[in-house]
C-alpha cells in the first residue's frame, strides 16, 4: 500500500505552487487551503484544449490528486478522481465537451518501474484522438516520455519551502 502522508507535509498548512508554460514566464502562486485549488483549475481549465499534457510534480501528500479532483470539477466530471492505487490510469469522460475536451486521463506513474510499463499505458494512442488532456502525477518517473512532448508544468511544494 501507499504510504499515508507524512505529518510534516500536512503541519506546514498551505502550498506554493509554480507553473510554467512554453513561452511564457513562470508562475508561482499560493494555495492556502486543498480548497483553494477550484481557483486555479478554474483558470487553466478554460485555457486547456485536447493533446494537453499537465504535468504535476511534488512529494507524495503535496496535493497533486487534489489538484486533479479540482481540475475535473471545472471540467464537469461529477466522478471524483482518486489516487489510482491499484491502476496507474483512469479515464473520466466529460458530460459536456470543454472546448472540444471530451476526456480527462488521470496517470499516476508512481508505480512505473521501468519502460515497459509506460509502453502498456500506450499514452501517445490515448492522446491521439484529438479528445483528451492529460493530467500525470509523477512526471518523473516518464522523463523520457514527456521529453518529446510540451508539457504544462505545475511543482506543488510546501509553504517555506521556496
Ligand atoms: N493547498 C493545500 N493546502 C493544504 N493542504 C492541502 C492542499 N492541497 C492538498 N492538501 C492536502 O494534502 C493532502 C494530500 O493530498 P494529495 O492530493 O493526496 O497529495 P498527492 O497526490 O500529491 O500525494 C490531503 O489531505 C489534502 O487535503
Ligand atoms: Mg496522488
């Protein structure tokens, strides 16, 4: 099983986030509160199109689930995305397409140990119907992967940390 988050994560109170984006300056705001994230995927979801990648970086407890169970909410996904566990992806179908996004894929590349594992997930097919964005926890881990791609990068460290 995962580990649960460590108390020093959670004690410290609030996030920083930063967030940057090709050819635009980086950003760095803070989310004082795990409900203070409607804000932010609010903004982002309105610019997301399909074939978008967000990558989320930050230790385990930072908020990268909270994140996405914020950014499917703007989305309109009444299913509430969980820490996949057992599953490294999980898809949740939009009611109603978002500027022509009709998907949310959800990968938490905890687990992923080694190539063969990202080559099952077979991401680049996921994301070529034109349909979907990407959220992946743990872009680490598909260093390689991402390499190719253009991703939207969110690093979510704790308050005084920065
Ligand atoms: N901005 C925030 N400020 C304070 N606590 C937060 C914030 N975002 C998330 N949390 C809390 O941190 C904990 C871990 O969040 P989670 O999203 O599971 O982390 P991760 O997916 O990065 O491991 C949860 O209890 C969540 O409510
Ligand atoms: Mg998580």
């Amino acid at each position: 099983m995962r580990k649960e988050v460590s108390g020093k994560q959670q004690a410290a109170g609030g996030r920083t986030v930063i967030i940057e984006r090709a050819g635009r300056p980086s950003v760095s705001l803070r989310v004082p509160s795990a409900a203070d994230w409607d804000v932010l995927a609010s903004e982002l979801a309105g610019s997301l199109k399909p074939g978008d990648i967000l990558a989320l970086s930050g230790p385990l407890g930072a908020g990268k689930t909270t994140f996405v169970q914020a950014l499917a909410r703007a989305l309109g996904i009444k299913r509430i995305p969980q820490s996949p566990t057992f599953s490294l992806m999980r898809s949740y179908e939009l009611p109603r397409a978002v500027h022509g996004i009709k998907r949310l894929l959800h990968v938490d590349a905890y687990r992923i140990e080694q190539a063969s594992d990202l080559l099952a997930l077979d991401l680049d097919e996921e994301l070529s119907g034109g349909e979907t964005v990407l959220v992946i926890e743990w872009p680490e881990k598909v260093k390689k992967w991402l390499s190719t791609k253009s991703a939207i990068r969110l690093t979510i460290v704790n308050y005084g940390n920065i």
